[in-house]
C-alpha cells in the first residue's frame, strides 16, 4: 500500500483528491496538512511515500518545505506531485526531481497518469532525505527530460531526442531532429544534469548526443570536428578528440 499525505490549504483541492485516490486501491491517506508546519510534522510522522503537494501554502511555499525536509533527519523524503494553478514553477519543479506536475483543475486521466508514474518510481530505489547538487538524494542523478517553457507552453523533451547542444551567450541552443529551442542556461549545469555515457563535452560551447555521432573527421586547416548521423558537423576541440574516438571504438 502506498502512504499519501495531500498538502494544500484549499479545502475543495484536497476534496478531489480524496475523490481520485478512493479509486486507486493501493493508495491511502495517511494524513492532510493546510499549512507548510503541519506538513512537515506529518511526513515525518506519517512517513507517507507520496505527497501530493500544493505550491503556494501559508508559512512558506513548496520549495521550502522540500529545503525543510531535506533538512529533517528523521524526515524520509516522500516522492512529490505538485499541484499547482501556476504554471511558472513547472521547470523549476522538474529541475528538484519532482515526479509530476499536476495543474488545476487537472483531469482524472491527468490525475492516473501521474499515480502511474509515480508507481513505476516507487518500484527502483527508495528516496533518501537530503540534496545532492540540487536535488533530492536518490531520485536520480541525470535527468530523462528537460522541462521548459517555448511559445507560451511548457514543453517535455526527452533527453534522447536530443542531438546536439551549443552555448549561446547567456543561453543554450537545444537541437533535436526536427526542432531547435533556446534555454536561458548554462552550459556547465546543462552539462551536470545528463549522463555521460550518452552526452559529451566536445567543445567548450558544444555537447552532443553520443548514439548520434556518426565521425570523428580532421578538417584541411588541421582542426576536428564530430560528424553526425545526419552529416551535421559540430566544432570539437582537439582535447575532447581521444574521448570521442575511444566511445565510436567501442560502439
């Protein structure tokens, strides 16, 4: 049986969420907290393995009551559903490893989808309390998606539909097959969040998608270059030039 504490100072909010989770059999509420205080003092009571919880709460918002559970030694960290009428916080949400992202009203296939997924977590290993580079021990240490807003939606980006990445000023260009999006970030904390077994630093301003590379060619001038799948051909610096070739050795 999993163990859900519902976090949300609207009484109506929790209301349909009790109604949602009376049909999912294996999920019961072991607890409701209106304010940020009572929350905490019910997960680290209650020790509930989800928490479906509301952003914007009195005492302080859904951001610092993760900050004060990853505090909490005898806090054991549940996994986190935001609910949420704003959508503003979504990348941030995604960035601390939330397992979903519910924005009101939300339907109950929106609702089952995300009791899905947190299912599907649930059965790797358990969460730990505290922070590692930003994020919640054991939730993962590279992300799957990339979460961002692009034309007034927030989009959902596999990372393996990524091929290349290259730094623009103060931002970062994504590429995919069809697609390109511009990212208010860093290279250096892009760069923290993917597996290295699949990306690759190749330049100082460029990382790319591994299963994608196709070459690596030593261009007339004598510099080195990474030659996609596609025949796109990405700058690489000659420091990066033994890693990539040692990966397409044994690939």
């Amino acid at each position: 049986m999993i163990r859900v504490v519902l976090a949300d100072d609207e009484v109506l909010a929790r209301q349909k969420l009790r109604q949602f989770l009376r049909e999912e059999p294996d999920l019961e509420i072991v607890g409701e907290g209106a304010t940020a205080a009572e929350t905490i003092e019910l997960v680290r009571v209650a020790k509930p393995e989800l928490l479906f919880l509301d952003i914007r709460m009195p005492g302080m918002d859904g951001f610092d009551l993760i900050g004060e559970l990853t505090a909490c030694t005898l806090c054991q960290m549940p996994r986190i559903v935001f609910t949420t009428a704003y959508d503003q916080y979504a990348v941030r949400a995604f960035e601390i490893h939330a397992v979903d992202y519910l924005l009101k009203p939300f339907t109950r296939e929106r609702f089952r989808a995300a009791v899905e997924r947190v299912r599907q977590q649930l059965s790797g290993p358990a969460p730990k309390p505290g922070l590692t580079n930003g994020r919640p021990k054991g939730a993962g240490p590279y992300t799957t998606r990339i979460v961002f807003k692009s034309r007034g939606r927030i989009l959902f980006l596999p990372v393996s539909e990524i091929r290349w990445i290259a730094a623009e000023e103060n931002y970062v260009r994504i590429s995919t097959e069809n697609d390109t999006h511009l990212l208010r970030e860093t290279m250096v904390h892009i760069e923290e969040r993917l597996d290295p077994q699949m990306f690759l630093r190749v330049h100082r301003s460029s990382i790319v998608n591994l299963q994608y590379v196709k070459e690596v060619r030593t261009e007339p001038n004598g510099d080195f270059s990474v030659v996609l799948v596609n025949g796109q051909k990405i700058a690489m610096s000659r420091s990066y030039r033994s890693r990539v070739s040692e990966w397409l050795v044994h690939h």
